[in-house]
C-alpha cells in the first residue's frame, strides 16, 4: 500500500494546505519554507495511542499558559497529527536556535527556571498508596541489583586476566568507589521512601521526559521554548531534573559550586519537598553511566577505541565524583 | 444564498472569490467545493465517515475543512454547508491493482455507526421482477426470456451461497462509489474524492467496483485485485462466499426487468439490452475469474498445511 498510504512531504502538507517552495532535512525534522512562513515538520515513530497522549500534552500546555514551548499546528481538518502507514508527523512554526544572546544569559539557567515553571505549573497532589511507593522503589532496586550483579560478574571474570586492558584497569581502580555510589543512590532511595510514607502524599508534575539543550529553541534574548514532547509523562520532578541534570554533567565541563546553583534557581520556583530531594539524589548518584560504558566496551562490535573509551571511563569517574561532592553539598544544607 | 463574506469571516482564507456560484471559490489555497447539506444527520454521518475513512484506510479524502473556530460546517438559510479540497490530476489506478484491492476492501471495512439497522441481503434479493415474463411483442422477446430464466438459476444460486453463510448475509452500509474517477492524485498519493450521499451494502459497492475494473481496465489483471482486496477483506472466509453470491446475483437483470416493468417502452429496450448484454457478459467474466481464484486460494493454503 505504499503508493496509496505513504505520505510523501507534499501529501503531508497538503492538509495543512502548505505547498513547500524549499524542504531541508534536518535530523528527524524537515525545515520546510512556504509562502506562508518557515515551518518544522517532524517524522516520528509514535504509535497511535503515543501520539493521542502527545497531542493530550500540548493541548494541557495550551491550556495552562505555559509560554516556554513550541506549539503544535492543526491541520485543515483539526488535527494536530498526520498518519500515514509507518510514521506519524506533526507541524509546527519554525523556531529558530539561537547559540548567541542580546542579553547575558546562561542556557542550562534558563532551562532549569523553564522546567521548574513546567513543573509547578502542571503539580499535582496524588492520593497516598504505600504500597504503590513500595512497589515502585522496589522495582527501581531490582533493577539496580540486576545491573549491579551483571557488572560484578563482569569485574570478577576480569580479575582473572594475568594482564589487564587499560580499560579493564582504569575499571578495576575506580570500582570500589562506583559500588560506593551505587550503594549511595540506595540510601538515597530508602530515605525517599522512608520520608513519603511519613508524609503520607507524593506529587506528580508533567515531566518533558527527554530533556537536554537539542530539545529546546532559544530564541535572541535567550529564552527557551521546549519541543519534543512525544515522551512526556506525568511522574515526579525528581525525575525530569535528574535527567537535566545529567545531561548538563555530560554535556559540558560543571562543579558543585554550579550544580547547587542549577538546584538553587530550580527550587526558587519550585521547592523540592524533602523526599524529593533524595529521589533526585538517588537518580544523579546511580552510576548508570558508567554501567553502560562497560557494555559498550563488551559489545563485540563496539566502534570505539581503547583509548577513547578509558578517556570516556576517566571522565565519566570524574563527574561520579562531583556528583558526591555535590551531593554532600545539597545535604550539608539541610543539615 | 451564499454570501462570499460570510465564508471569509468563518474560513482562514484571504482572498475568496467565485468560480461558480454556491459551488467552487478560488483561494489563495486553492480551489474548494462547497457542499450544501439540508439534513443535519446526513451530514454529521458524511463528517463522521469521512474522519473514519481516512484514519482507516489512511489515504487522503476530501474531509470537512474547520472554520477558524474548529468546527466542520456553517449554518446556512438553508441548512448547512460545508468546504473541501479539489483535486484536479488523476490517479493512474489501472498501474496499481492490487493496491487499489486493498484500498477497496478497506474502505468497506470503514468502522462506522449506523443509524439505520444494517441490510440483510437475502429478504433484499428478491425480485418479482424475476418471475414476470416478457410480452411477447417486446424486441428481443427470446433472448430476454432466455435471460431471464438464467437470471432466475443465478438468483437461485446466490441465494443458496448466501445462506451458507454464517454472518446471514447482514452488513453494514458504506458510501456508494460512482466511479474510479473519484481517485486523484496528490504528490504522487491518492487522494479520494467522495462522491453523492447514497449509502449502500458493502458487498454490493465492492461488486459495482470490480464489475467498473473489468469495463475500464479489463479483466486481466483482475487477479491482481483480488490479492489486494484479500489483504484488507480477507476473502477466504465468509466474505468471499458473500461476495461470490452477490456476484452471481443477477443485479444487471433485475436493474433492466425493473426499468421495463415500469416504462414499458419497446423503443429504448434494444439500447437497453445492449447494455444488458455487455454487463452480463462483465458479471460472467468476474465470476470466472474470482471462482478460480478462489478455488487457487484454496490450493495453497492446503499446500501450505500439507508442508
């Protein structure tokens, strides 16, 4: 049916009765002029159920105020996404990235203040299940135990080796303080759980889902207009933040001094509960990262080399340690 | 009476002008038909379908576009009306048969709901007209009467298939198609344009469009057709049996006994039984062709289970 039901870019934007004068691929997006403006038309792999939630997300944001994102256009018929067989596109007015500002702004400071004010916008106080919480953090330590164990065995087989690869020795030096951080995310984690059965309440807020600097527009001033809402959910900040948080720690060189800063501008406009905190804590310390280095090194097919990989690896410890340092720094607060 | 304003102030165009009056505006996005709707029903179940159809079969149709408020029609003096896209290039439908099998099964298949109880075929099928004989003053007095007494053996025929089906012959009505006409092009994909308000059986629309394939196309790549119908309107089932039976039904006959019945008139009957004659032949033709397929379908599927 592919001649009948697969889209071409013209058939897509037919039903937004846009006829492209220039299309420009770039990524999963299309950069598409017209006579009426310059519009991004992006291809996605949603399922139909995925896109409906989608379209539930941007239409809340709509309905709330929240200014800081980019708007999903309906098309002539009303709706907000185009099927075709495989693919589900959806339209919206091109946002162009500014890299440079008018005004002294920070990027990652923007994007901090901008979540945090998604956040308190869409908060929502949930009804108390202890066992819901129970549930949940259990399977989160599962989790962690199966990756700890895997890793273990991995490290044991390697102890064998008459020689060991940089790599492998690069790992052995720093293992024991990633069991410390992994242990750590633990404590963390229980003290969360510990502290919500106390309070007997949690709290969701929409959170993006995949937030990092490629998922927002930044317009002249330095203001940040979020896209990529297609993994949204509604779930604790905790999360949405941690994962900000760590693709800032990868992304570009940071310390404690700046990570509290990031958290300080977070919480001035929306206060993480002290459990919160924990939970925050317990996702940052969890050395994840690493943990998927070492799959890649024993991938068969892995493209990169020793080298860049025990560079990656020395890095990577490198923010696990800054991570407790500013972890130390956050609790020393509260102490 | 449609004023042009009054279409500017509820559609997002800019510039509107007529291209034919109450029918066709030209915008700066193109040409629309406006479609001028008196009963509120219909046209919710037209809106309905339309929206149905395209996330069903997933192709491109003249859905109702919304006025700047979001809604699908306009309140006229005389009812409603409604805007939608024209398309001008054709879809070249004879180069891809099985896609449009596929297209068809699935535009049967539109989920909808139906506000009148669906069609059972075998109280509909018969026909007194059947058993009334030509005088015999009419031109083509014997070869009429010939005909109609195989008519009545095809009647006889379906009716039998008919009842050997589960479903009991009920179905649910979809929009007639007039044509292949109706399949343009966009860019390369089709584009379907509905035609007319006449629901009917979803078997007897398929039927009238394979009897089209053989009268525009002929019937070589009607195989073809078949695979892709069974695609989307899995025909080794029920539905083959069904639409084996309304195939043999002598739809031809008793749409010619019927006009005679009523008229009675000598004069037109050898024009009329020319066109007779050809879509006799037509039905005959795809009868042929779909019992071997079928009777192919069924080979395989024991080869299959044999290895």
């Amino acid at each position: 049916m592919n001649k009948l039901t697969n889209q071409s870019t013209g058939a897509v934007l037919f039903q937004y009765d846009l006829y492209p004068e220039k299309v420009e691929h770039i990524g999963k997006v299309q950069k598409v002029e017209t006579n009426y403006g310059t519009f991004a038309l992006k291809k996605t792999t949603m399922k139909k159920s995925e896109a409906d939630w989608f379209i539930n997300v941007m239409r809340r944001l709509e309905r709330i105020g929240f200014p800081y994102v980019v708007p999903v256009l309906p098309n002539k018929y009303g709706d907000y996404t185009v099927t075709d067989g495989q693919f589900i596109y959806y339209l919206m007015p091109w946002y162009e990235d500014h890299q440079q500002f008018r005004n002294p702004v920070q990027p990652e400071d923007t994007l901090v203040e901008q979540v945090a004010k998604l956040h308190s916008l869409t908060e929502k106080t949930q009804d108390y299940a202890a066992d819901s919480l129970d549930e949940s953090s259990q399977l989160l330590k599962k989790r962690w135990d199966l990756r700890k164990l895997e890793i273990d065995k991995y490290v044991d087989e390697i102890e064998q080796h008459t020689y060991y690869s940089p790599f492998e020795l690069t790992l052995l030096t720093h293992f024991e303080r990633i069991k410390f951080m992994a242990l750590q995310a633990e404590e963390q984690l229980e003290l969360w759980l510990e502290k919500a059965n106390e309070k007997k309440s949690s709290r969701s807020v929409l959170c993006h889902g995949r937030l990092k600097r490629s998922h927002a527009c930044y317009d002249e001033y330095g203001t940040a207009y979020f896209l990529n809402f297609e993994r949204a959910v509604l779930d604790t900040p905790a999360r949405d933040l941690a994962m900000l948080f760590r693709h800032f720690f990868q992304s570009r060189p940071w310390d404690e001094v700046e990570g509290h800063h990031w958290l300080n501008l977070y919480e001035k406009h929306f206060a993480f509960f002290d459990e919160e905190r924990h939970l925050f804590m317990s996702y940052l310390t969890f050395p994840e990262n690493i943990y998927r280095m070492i799959d890649h090194y024993r991938q068969a097919g892995r493209t990169k080399s020793e080298l860049q990989m025990v560079m990656q690896l020395e890095r990577r410890v490198l923010t696990m340690n800054r991570i407790h340092r500013f972890m130390n720094v956050v609790f020393k607060d509260e102490s | 009476m449609i004023e042009l304003h009054h279409i500017e102030s509820h559609f997002p165009f800019q510039q509107v002008e007529w291209l034919e009056k109450n029918k066709f505006i030209n915008t700066e996005r193109g040409i629309k038909a406006l479609h001028l709707w008196t009963d509120e029903e219909q046209m919710k179940h037209h809106m309905q379908w339309r929206d149905r159809f395209a996330e069903h079969a997933g192709v491109l149709t003249d859905r109702m576009i919304q006025t700047v408020n979001g809604d699908k029609a306009i309140p006229i003096e005389a009812g409603w009306m409604t805007l939608h896209d024209v398309v001008d290039s054709s879809f070249p439908v004879s180069d891809y048969p099985e896609e449009m099998g596929q297209f068809l099964g699935n535009y049967v298949l539109v989920p909808i709901e139906e506000t009148d109880p669906p069609v059972n075929q075998s109280k509909e099928r018969i026909s007194a007209f059947i058993d009334v004989p030509f005088p015999s003053s009419t031109p083509r007095f014997r070869v009429l009467e010939k005909m109609r007494k195989e008519a009545r053996q095809r009647e006889k025929k379906a009716d039998g298939l008919a009842r050997s089906v589960e479903v009991d012959g009920q179905m649910q009505r979809v929009l007639a198609i007039e044509s292949f006409s109706q399949a343009k092009e966009i860019d390369g994909q089709l584009f379907w344009e509905n035609k007319g308000t006449e629901l009917k059986p979803s078997v007897d629309v398929l039927c009238s469009c394979l009897r089209k394939w053989v009268e525009n196309y002929g019937e070589d790549r009607l195989d073809l057709v078949f695979n892709g119908l069974n695609e989307s309107f899995p025909l080794k089932n029920e539905n083959g049996l069904l639409l084996l039976s309304r195939l043999v039904y002598p739809t031809e006959y008793v749409e010619f006994a019927s006009w005679f019945n009523k008229t009675r008139n000598d004069d037109e009957v050898e024009k009329r039984y020319v066109a007779l004659s050809n879509q006799w032949d037509v039905s005959k033709k795809i009868v042929a062709k779909f019992v071997h397929w079928l009777e192919e379908a069924k080979e395989k599927v024991h080869y299959e289970q044999i290895n």
